[in-house]
C-alpha cells in the first residue's frame, strides 16, 4: 500500500481517497480517519502531513490505546519532575513536540471519558498543563488527526464517547476501504512487499507464482493490509526456492484456491504457447482479466464498450461464460465480476439497457466436470 511513502493502488477507492487527501491537506482542519485495523489509517495521516503546509515540521503518532490513562495523559501533555513515581525529570508531552506539526491521534475511541475531557479542553484552547503542574505550561499549535476502528455513533449512544469530541473531530471524515473492496490493489501491494522483504532478507525467493497471486486476490484480508504485509514476510522468510506456489501459502487460505479458473488457465498453457496467446480471442481475455486477475467489470469491460472499443457480441459472449460458471446466478456473477454485492441492479440495467441481458434459466442444469 506504500511506496515511496505515497498511498499506492489504482482502485477506484483509493484514486479517490487520493484526491479527498489532496484536497484536505491545504487547510489545517481537523480530520477524522476511519476504517478498519490494518488497513492504513496511520498511512493516510502520514500523507494528509507530508502534502500540507506543516510538512518540514514533526508528524509525532500517539496510540491512544496502548497506554492506560495516567500514562497516556504524561504522553500527550507531559510531566513534572515528582508527579508521580518514576518521574525523575520534567518530560514534554507529544503535543508539545508536535508544536507547528501534526499529532496522529490513533484509536481516539480507546480514551476513557476523563482523557476525552482532557483532550477537548486542549483543542478549545490549545493549553497545555502537565502533569503534577498547577499552571498552564503554554500552548501548542498543532493539527490534530484522529483514527478510530470503532463505530462512534454507537459510543456515543453508549455513554463511551463524548458527543462534543465528536463534533470536534469530524470536521473531516475520511474513511480507509478495507482490502477486499479494493482487490484491484492486491497484486500491486504483494510485489511491493515482496520487493522489500526479499531485499531485507537473505531469502532465495525471486517470485510469486500466477496460482498463489490468485488466491491471495480472493482471500478475505480481515487483517486488511497489516496481514497481507505478514504473510508476504513470512513466505519470503520461510521459502525454500525462487518460486512461491499456492502450496507455500498459509493453509486457511490455500483453502480458497479457485478450481474451475486455475483449471482453465493451466489448460490455456498446455495448449497455447506465448508464441501463440496472440490467438486468444478478445473474449477470453476479457474473462482472464476478470477471474484470473480479479478485474472489475466496471473498469476492465465498462470502459471498453462505452468507448466502442468492443461491442455488444462480446458482452453477450462474456455475460454467457460468468452464467456458465455462476450457473444461471446473476448475483453470483456479479460477485465473480469483482462488482460489490451492492452493484446488482446497477449491472442488470445496464445489461437491459444494452440488451447484453441472456435468460439465465438453461445456464441452471449447467454442471462442471
């Protein structure tokens, strides 16, 4: 997901998460990040920082949930010497540091009501008292981003989350896609991973074979990018040879490798040399692009036609093979299409529209060796 320190991916999803970051950089508003753990919160406020006017100053990250209260509270405000035991110097606190910069606040719903309180009074006032102090030591001036993988609505609702925080916060909302919305991205993140890991590691690995790269597109990632990069590490790491097959793959996804698809791809090989793949037809590539490398439908084929680039024989022809395979099931072929679930009836008009739609019912006695 990053390279050269950029978000990185041609998803629709992130395209536009691009641009939302772009435009959000030119202010110094305040922004809260949402999206589930691993998928690269941190990383979005890394680039809202490096793309804003504040870029030269310091970018200072505070996981609100790996500190109990009382230290969390020394960690963002800082301490007096003798506060509390351990104490044994005057020690700034991280928005201190982060004075002219950003301050990365990651798991805001994590903080307990009294820090919630803490944490509001300072961004009404930009005041800094530390800890054991009596006083006001001064102020900071410091954008705040805030990250959470909680729904808090439901805090809120809750009594877990003040409501005027909230509002404080999410001045702007931006929300990080999990990975499996954005399959498209996979490959792209695997051979960066691999790039790196390889580098780092005296690892006799070179590649990820066409098999293994397929069922890592359709495995559920719910540890989103975080997990991709761990398994990624981990084959590089433990791999015996230059090559990392499907087999090589943690077992819970070697689980998911796609039979019909894999079948027909290694058929393709036997029968069709490179020399010859220039003979597949424009249909077969276009099923290829949509199974094999988990394409969606709406940027591998919508384009195509809308640009007359292809017609509608060969959406017909297209629409015919995902019914074969989804036997008769539009909805599972606009899963097969790499649309989301959500994209049903979106498909279905446009097939009417275009009269790609075919009667499904003869496709349902449809069995596969």
């Amino acid at each position: 997901m990053r390279s050269n320190g950029q978000l990185t991916g041609q998803s629709v999803a992130i395209r536009e998460l691009r641009q939302e970051i772009e435009r959000v950089a030119r202010s110094d508003a305040k922004v809260l990040v949402t999206g589930e753990s691993g998928s690269g919160k941190e990383l979005v406020a890394r680039e809202i920082h490096a793309q804003s006017l504040r870029a030269s100053r310091a970018f200072v990250p505070v996981n609100c949930a790996g500190l109990p209260e009382t230290l969390l509270e020394s960690e963002l405000f800082g301490h007096v010497k003798g506060s509390f035991t351990g104490a044994y110097r005057d020690k700034p606190g991280k928005l201190e540091l982060a004075h002219d910069g950003t301050i990365f606040l990651d798991e805001v719903g994590e903080m307990s009501l009294r820090m919630q309180g803490l944490l509001l009074r300072f961004l009404e006032t930009g005041e800094l008292q530390k800890v054991g102090s009596d006083r006001i030591a001064g102020r900071a001036n410091v954008r705040v981003i805030a990250a959470t993988h909680r729904p808090l609505g439901e805090l809120i609702a809750q009594g877990l989350f003040r409501e005027d925080l909230f509002y404080r916060l999410n001045v702007i909302h931006l929300i990080v896609p999990p990975l499996r919305e954005r399959r498209d991205d996979i490959p792209g993140m695997i051979d960066y991973f691999l790039r790196r890991f390889v580098a780092t590691n005296r690892s006799p690995v070179q590649s990820i074979s066409d098999e293994a790269i397929v069922v890592l597109t359709q495995h559920a990632w719910p540890g989103n990018v975080r997990e991709l990069e761990n398994v990624i590490e981990r084959v590089v790491v433990v791999g015996r040879g230059p090559v990392v097959n499907a087999s090589d793959l943690p077992v819970e996804m070697r689980q998911l490798l796609p039979r019909r698809p894999l079948l027909v791809r290694a058929a393709a090989k036997e029968a069709a040399p490179a020399a010859a793949r220039q003979t597949t037809t424009t249909v077969d590539d276009l099923y290829a692009r949509l199974t094999m490398n988990r394409e969606s439908f709406w940027t591998a084929v919508y384009p195509l036609y809308m640009q007359r680039e292809i017609t509608r024989t060969h959406v017909r022809d297209l629409v015919q093979k995902g019914l074969e395979e989804a036997r008769g099931n539009y909805k599972i072929m606009v899963e097969l299409f790499n649309m989301d679930a959500q994209d049903y009836k979106k498909f279905l008009n446009f097939l009417r529209k275009h009269q790609c739609q075919l009667p499904f019912k003869e496709y349902r006695q449809i069995t596969h060796a």
